[in-house]
C-alpha cells in the first residue's frame, strides 16, 4: 500500500522553538547532532528535556529550506560524523526569528502580567 | 528537496541512519565514561534518542513530494504491472502506436500546408483577385491588362496592387540552354509579400519596370546555385532570357516560392523573376491572361474589399459593356488559394485518421476492461485496507497514461516511418514535402493525443474499478459466475461502436476504390502507351517569321521520324493532360450572326501532320492533315465528333465552313475532317468540343512533341535531346516525359487520397478483427466455468459454440447496422470527390458490410474455438 502523502509543515510553537535553538546554537560555529543537543539540553539548563531524536527530523528540514548545510568530517574522537553549519539565509532567518520569538514573548508576558501603570 | 534527491532516497535514508548511529555510539561512550557498563550504555543512549525508525520515518516523510510522490508509485508499480501481463501490453501498445502514429503524420502534413504560416510576412493582408465568369461560374479567371490597370487605378481597398505572369524563357549562355519557368510581375510584387532578397534586393518600382531598356531579374536561391554556382559576386551579371538581356538585381532567400496553378500559362514554379511592363499597346488589351495579387489596407476586411470591388466591376461594365459584359470580379484570401484543393482533402484523411484513433482507443478500452475483471481481486484488497476510490481511479488512469504515452512514444516514431511513405507516395505539388517535418508543434500534437487517448480509453476501466464493492471479489468462487452486468455493457458498447466506426471506413474507402476503378477505366480518346512528349518553344527574338518556325518543326520531325524506334512523331499545340487549351467562339458560315456572349465556345489546338495518327485519335470520316499543310496555311480545320454534332447535329460536317475567332483577321475555316473526342482536361472532365488547326494557321512559339516509340519511350530521352540540339544548338527541350506519366499524374491526386484511405481502412479492420476477437475470447474464458457445467448437465458442443458466437455477432451486426446509418449520413461528404459513383452505393454497402460481417464471424470462430477443448470435467473439479 502507498504511504499517505506528507501532511504540510505547521510551524507549531515547539518546531519553531526548536528551530531557533538549533540556529541559535550553530551561530556558535559547525556541531554534529550530537553536540547540538547537549549544547541545547546543557544551555537551558536541563529545562528543555527533548528526545535528542526530534532533533534530526528538525535538521533535515532546516537543511530542507536552506539554512543549514552539512558535510561529513572526522569528529573529536576521529569517528565520521556529519557537521552543520549556518548558511547565510539561516543566519537571516534567525534574527528574523529571534524578534519574533521576543514579541511572541513579550505578548504573551503582557497577558500574564497585565502592564500596571 | 531537488528530484535528484527524489531518486536518491534509499542513500539518504541510508545516511541518516549513519548519523543516528554515530550518535548512538557517541552518547554510549559518554555513558561509559560516566561509568555505565557498555550494555547500559547503549540503552541508555537509545532512550535519549528515541525511537530510531520513527525519526527516520519523519525524515524521509519530509522529503516525499505528496501527489507527485503517489504518481511516481502508481508509475512504477503501473510499470511492474504491464511487465507483469506483456500480451496485454503489447497488444494494447501495437494499438496505440498504430492510432497515434498515423494521426501524427497526417497532422504533419496538416500543420505544414493548413496551420503553419505562409513564409509572407504579409499574407494575411494578401488576396488574389480574379475575374468571375459568369455564363459557367469560373470563379477564379486571369484578367487583361486593361481591366488590371482600371482595377489598380480606381480601387479603394488595397495599399497595392501587382500582376502576375507565370511564362517559361530560355536562360541560355551555358553549356547547354534551359528551358526554365519566369514570371513577369509588377515591381511592387515582393514588397506586397513583404519578402526582401537574400543577396541583393527585390524589384524596387522607381527604379525597375519603367523602360525596356534596363531590365532587372531576381534569381531564386536554387537556380543561383545550380546555374551561377552560388558565386556570391553574381549582381550585375547579365543574363540571356529569351535572347534578351537582364541583370541580376537580387537572390532570394532559399526556398522562397510563389505560384499559383490556377490558369497559369506555365505549370512549374518560377524560379526567375522579371519585371512586368505595360507598353502602350497591351495597356488597352482585353485579352485575359495576368494573374493579380492585392495587398488590402490595413483595417479593411475581405467582404469589405469583396464589396467595393464588386461595386467597381459594376462601374467597368457600364463603361465597356463590350468586354466586361458577363465578368464579375472574386477575392481570394492568399492562404485558401494555396491550400484550398489540399485542404478538403487533408480534412477528409484527418477525419478518417481519427475515426483510426478511436477504434485504438475502443480497442484498448477492451482490453482494458477485460484486464479489469481479472484485477478485481487486487483492487478489491487495496480498497479493503483503506485505499480511497479517487485512489484507485487515479491509480488506473495512471497505468493508462503511461501506456498511453509509451504507445505515443512508438507512435512518433511510427509515425515518423508514415511520412516517409507518405512522402514517396505523395504526388508533386500536392502537399509542401519540404515543409513537412516532426517538429515541435507535431510533438505537442502526439503529446495531446497521447495524453487524450490513455484519458478515453482509461476513464470507463477506471470508474469501474472504483466501483468494486470489495468483499464481493473477495468471496472466493464467485468470481467466474457472477461478472458484472455494467462492466460487460461497457465492453459490449465499445465493441459495437468499434464495428461501426471500422464500417464507415470501409465504406468510405470502398467507395473512393470504386471511384477511382471507374476513373482509371476511362478512355481517354487516345492510346497513351509507347508515347513520349517534349515541350519545345522558342525564344521571342528568334524564328520571328512563320516560315521558319513551320521549318523548323518539319525539319525537326524527319530527324525524329529518321531516330531508329520512331514509330511516327508529330507535335501539339496543347497536348492533353498537360493543362491548358485556348477556347474560343466559333461561327458557322450561313446562319445568323450571334453576339460574342452567345457564340459555341470550342477548344482550339495546332497540330503537323500525323498527329491524329501517333496519338492513336480515330478519324472518323474526311482526311487529316498532309504534309503541304505543315507549310503554309490553308485555312482547313479537323474537328473532333462533339464539335460535329455541336454543329452540324445529324448531317455531314465535311465541306462546311465555320469561323474560328483567334486571329486576327478570322475567315471561315473548312472542315476537312472528323475525329474522335478527347478528355483534354483529365479523364474526370467531360468532353469539349475541340477544333485543329494545323500548325501555319497560328504558329505558336511553342509545341509540344509527340513521338510513338517501338520500346520504352524513356529510351529514346538521349537521342531525342540530340536530335533537337543538331539543328539548333540553342534550342533546348523541356518536360520530356511519357504520356503515361501525365496520364497517371493527372490521378495522382485520386490515387494519393484512395491509398492513404485504404491504408486507414485496413488498420480499421484490423484493429476491430482484434476487437471481436477479444471480446469472444474473453467471454469464452469467463465463462469457462458456465459452459462447463452446460456441458456436463448435456449441453451438446456445438449448440454452446452457437450460443457464445451468436452473442458475438449480435455485438457485430449491431456494429454494422449502426455503421451503415452513420455512413449514409457522413459519405455524403464524399460526394464532390466521388466519381460516377453516388455516396451512398448500394453495391458497396452491401459488399463492404457483408465483408465485415464474413471476417467478425471469422475472428469470433477462431476466439470460440477453444470450447471444444473445454473438459467438463476438469471445469467442475477446479470449483
């Protein structure tokens, strides 16, 4: 039997974070998958306790639209490992992304705590 | 995500695994490290990553590309079924291949003579304007100078207006002098067409054309190079044409042509262009022989341009009721001129060819239908596991499409193979051979017809596959008892109207085949075998007088008469099949003199004498001409039995005298003798009254030879060209073909269109013997089971045959009932083709359907053949 077509990619509020954090963490310089997701577990200081494998469909896709590019190379223990890297529109995109994300939070902070005058 | 990453999925995913397993391995030796045994390690590192396949699974759905993803799996596994069932494939493909094929040579030839542009960057804008006869509706008759320049002078239509005439000159100074088509136009002729010359430039009205004196010729690309030998420094070369002098103005680009046939003095396309003057004496002439072409003003449209000139011949006539009594004026579009006698024709074959199509389409729609039966199982359990029906329609159009398009591919090419042998079929000037080429209008062409045809015979298996209920095929046994009821009606409709549209065909073709029996069985009123024949004609400047030219013709017919093989040799004024005759009123000597518009108009020819004798005309009473009379003119004619009883109806013609209008002082010429008539026009025209004069009386510029020969008339080619060069070593012969060559050229065109209809005719029966055949044969094999049990319970043999093959011949015979109806409705449009036969020939429907009717009942014989070897037995112990 064929596989259901792919259903589109929603930019749900846990994609979109996750993305940022990838981005964000490879501003840094090349990582494997591995790195990345200690850099990420280790930076939030353990809040943010993702399955380190939803991690590697969300570099595929960021590869996907071009804001990440990988290369196989030897890692820090000389085993093959596959790096990324931020391209120039990934490097776009996280700023547009980061501003957002501060509005977004900003937003939601405003209905949490109402401004008081 | 490229394509290229669409084909390299399995080394992506192959990779992606490594990258998860690098991980694996890399978090189990951190794990270590922190102290964990290897094993705990490992699981440990697993369950951080999570589940493997499932990540993978989410990756590689990230790079399938939804609708186009599914065609790509219906493709291949489309492509795994038609592997899978290669006799139905091939069958199906041969179909297709054989529809879409000849479809696509003769839109070929469509495209290049009705749809591709004319090579005039003005043609749209361009008429030809006639003269319209009106006592016997010649549409399309050249005009006088007079009424041209009156035309080109008073319109208010046309930007420009330029005259054409289509002659044939001598082009001497070489090796060897050429006879060779010229045509005379007006300076503005080109730019009205809106071409320029490829070296050089066209006639330019300021400086061409005004005196006699400084006369310019433009060359057609090939005679540049066949005769200047593509010399690039040919301008201002001087040229001989008719022993006068010209200069090379131009070169046109290759391939440039432009004539039109209709009435032209010369039958060859020019390929030297002069410069047409009015002198003062032709300026007044109201004889008819220019053609005229018109460039319209920008903005007006055909009937206003039809209207305004109308109103202005109506003008002219007032003026000079004398000459343009009974002439009207008629605009014909450029395009229509050029492809007009084509264009019926190529509508009538593209009909036929997708009448072709349709019966592929029907054919395969069967088979496909059968097939269908057979795959109920399949389609039943991909239904029963959630595939939705749009899923499975589009899953079968799919497998339909790509057989489609496999059949077009083959199609092409087949189709490339039919415009080769319609090429060397086809006969001169009928269709544009150069511009025939699969290009990329041809191809879209197939693509369309492709995509169309996989969609016509897909749809019906299509929806019907979706509509199998599943469980029902799934329920073992009753697959061979129970066949659907709608699904048969489909293939038993299809199979009907296959039948029907072969019949229309047939007959179709059957009644051109008829036709062109009776117009090859014609006689033409003389024998044309062991005849060879040559034009002669002399340039303007030599042979002035009379005497020479009789001279020369007498000399010339000893020499040839003196050529070992000769039988006889005389020449002709007009040779029959060769196109034009002059015609003209005549007068008979006694009774009352007729205004000119009610004079019998006869056809008036020049012969030498035994000319009657080499042709094999009879004479029927008085004598021909002798040999004095090839001298000097005595003022006695020969005419031919219908001109005699034009005349003379019931009496004696021989003795009595009647004025032929030709000359210009006309006396009354006395009929010496009778001969028999002539199709002078080709064998489909009927008889004009024709009278012979012998060559002195007029003495034409030109002639065309006739020679009667022992052997093969070709033979004689080498010493004929001899024989005229030695006595006059700047004289050349031209159009040296037999007289059966012009005989069957002249139903060429006939012929062409009988053969290419035959050939349809034939795929058509064909294709529907495999139609019937297939659907007895399938019936036979469903109901294998069915007869079986019949013949078990005591059924004998062969009343089972019968019955299986009396269905069959219901399906036919409905076929043909349909067919005969829609052929009487559509081979009326054949009528005008037809000759002597009328469209709806009872002989040939009765032939035609009994034959069709003969061969279904042979192909459902050979498809219930197999029930003889149905074991009953065998049949119940299977259940």
């Amino acid at each position: 039997m064929p596989k259901r077509a792919a259903p589109p990619l929603e930019a749900d509020l846990l994609q979109g974070t996750l993305d940022l954090l990838i981005l964000q963490t490879l501003l840094l310089g090349p990582a494997h998958g591995h790195t990345i997701a200690h850099v990420i577990e280790h930076r939030s200081d353990e809040v943010l306790q993702v399955e380190h494998g939803s991690l590697y469909p969300a570099l595929h896709r960021l590869q996907n639209r071009g804001w990440i590019s990988s290369e196989w190379g030897p890692s820090e223990n000389n085993r093959k490992a596959r790096f990324y890297r931020l391209t120039a529109a990934g490097r776009k995109q996280l700023t547009r992304q980061t501003s957002r994300w501060d509005e977004l939070v900003r937003a939601v902070n405003r209905v949490l705590k109402p401004v008081r005058e | 995500m490229s394509f290229k990453g669409l084909f390299q999925r399995r080394a992506r995913r192959h990779e992606s695994a490594l990258e998860l397993e690098a991980y694996l391995q890399r978090e189990t030796e951190e794990n270590i490290e922190r102290g964990m045994s290897p094993a705990e390690a490992r699981r440990a590192a697993h369950i951080k990553l999570g589940n493997v396949a499932n990540i993978l699974g989410d990756i590689s759905q990230q790079d399938s590309f939804g609708l186009f993803e599914t065609v790509w799996q219906d493709l291949r596994f489309g492509i795994r079924m038609l592997l899978k069932h290669r006799g139905f494939a091939i069958i199906s493909l041969l179909t297709l291949a054989i529809g879409i094929g000849a479809n696509t040579a003769i839109f070929t030839v469509v495209d290049a003579t009705l749809i591709r542009p004319l090579p005039y960057p003005n043609a749209n804008r361009t008429v030809m304007i006639w003269e319209h006869r009106l006592p016997d509706g010649e549409r399309q008759n050249v005009t006088s100078p007079a009424t041209f320049l009156n035309w080109q002078h008073d319109n208010t239509v046309f930007d420009q207006m330029a005259a054409i005439f289509n002659d044939s000159s001598i082009l001497s100074g070489g090796d060897t002098p050429e006879q060779i088509a010229t045509a005379s136009v007006s300076p503005n002729f080109f730019s009205i067409l809106g071409v320029n010359a490829a070296i050089g430039r066209v006639f330019v009205p300021a400086q061409d054309g005004n005196t006699d004196s400084n006369r310019a010729a433009v060359l057609s690309f090939e005679v540049w190079q066949r005769h200047f030998a593509s010399d690039p420094n040919v301008l201002g070369t001087q040229i001989t044409l008719d022993d006068k002098p010209y200069t090379v103005v131009g070169v046109m680009p290759r391939g440039f042509q432009f004539f039109v046939k209709q009435q032209s003095f010369s039958s060859k396309k020019p390929e030297i262009w002069t410069t047409w003057t009015f002198s003062p004496e032709t300026r007044a002439s109201h004889g008819r022989f220019l053609q005229a072409i018109g460039l319209l003003r920008p903005g007006v449209t055909l009937a206003q341009a039809q209207q305004s000139m109308l109103s202005l011949a109506s003008r002219l006539e007032a003026q000079d009721p004398a000459s343009m009594k009974n002439w009207s004026v008629n605009l014909v579009p450029l395009r229509s001129q050029l492809t007009g006698e084509v264009a019926q024709g190529l509508r009538l074959l593209l009909a036929a060819v997708g009448m072709v199509l349709l019966i592929a389409c029907a054919n395969v729609a069967t088979l496909n239908l059968a097939r269908a039966s057979t795959r109920r199982h399949e389609i039943a359990i991909r239904m029963a596991l959630g595939a939705s029906a749009k899923r499975v329609v589009r899953q079968v159009l799919t497998e339909s499409c790509l057989l489609a398009f496999t059949g077009g591919l083959a199609g092409f090419g087949l189709g490339y193979l039919c415009l080769n042998v319609l090429k060397s079929i086809a006969p001169a000037n009928l269709i544009p051979l150069e511009a025939m080429r699969l290009d990329f209008h041809v191809f879209a062409f197939a693509f369309a017809v492709s995509l169309l045809s996989g969609f016509l015979f897909g749809i019906i298996p299509a929806i019907d596959a979706a509509r199998t209920a599943p469980r029902e095929p799934l329920q073992e046994g009753s697959t061979a008892a129970r066949t659907g009821d709608s699904r048969g009606l489909a293939r038993r409709i299809l199979v009907v109207s296959e039948v029907a549209i072969a019949l229309v065909l047939l007959i179709g073709a059957g009644l051109l085949i008829r036709s062109f029996q009776r117009l090859v069985a014609v006689d033409p009123g003389f024998r044309a075998d062991h005849i060879l024949t040559a034009w002669v004609q002399f340039p303007n400047a030599r042979y002035q007088k009379d005497e020479q030219k009789s001279q020369f013709f007498a000399q010339l017919l000893d020499s040839i008469r003196a050529i070992p093989g000769v039988r006889s040799a005389s020449a002709d004024g007009f040779l029959p099949f060769a196109g034009i005759i002059a015609g003209t009123g005549v007068q008979v000597e006694g009774r009352p003199i007729l205004p000119i518009s009610q004079q019998p108009d006869v056809n008036v020819s020049l012969v030498e004498p035994q000319f009657f004798e080499t042709l094999g005309i009879p004479l029927i009473s008085g004598r021909t001409f002798n040999r004095s009379e090839a001298f000097q003119a005595t003022g006695n004619v020969v005419i031919s039995q219908s001109m005699a009883q034009m005349l003379w109806p019931g009496k004696n013609p021989l003795g009595k005298r009647v004025t032929i209008y030709m000359k210009r002082n006309n006396t009354p010429s006395t009929v010496i003798g009778v001969v028999g008539d002539v199709k002078h026009a080709g064998l489909a025209s009927p008889v004009k009254p024709t009278a012979y004069w012998s060559y002195p009386e007029l003495g034409f510029q030109f002639m065309t030879l006739v020679i009667r020969t022992d052997g093969d008339p070709r033979a004689l080619i080498p010493d004929l060209r001899q024989t005229v060069l030695r006595i006059d070593k700047n004289q050349p012969i031209a159009d040296v073909v037999p007289m059966e060559t012009l005989l069957s050229m002249s139903v060429a065109r006939t012929r062409f269109a009988t053969q290419v209809m035959a050939a349809f005719a034939s795929v058509a029966i064909l294709l529907a013997i495999i139609g019937i055949y297939g659907i007895i044969s399938y019936d036979v094999e469903q109901r294998t089971r069915e007869i079986g049990i019949r013949m078990a319970l005591g059924a004998q043999r062969n009343s089972v045959i019968h019955l299986v093959l009396s269905r069959g011949m219901v399906l036919s015979g409905l076929g043909i009932a349909f067919g005969i109806v829609a052929s009487l409705a559509l081979t009326r449009l054949l009528g005008s083709i037809l000759y002597e036969i009328r469209p709806n020939d009872p002989p040939t429907f009765v032939i035609v359907s009994g034959g069709l009717t003969t061969v279904a009942l042979c192909a459902g014989y050979l498809a219930v053949r197999r029930i003889s070897s149905i074991e009953p037995m065998s049949v119940l112990r299977r259940e």
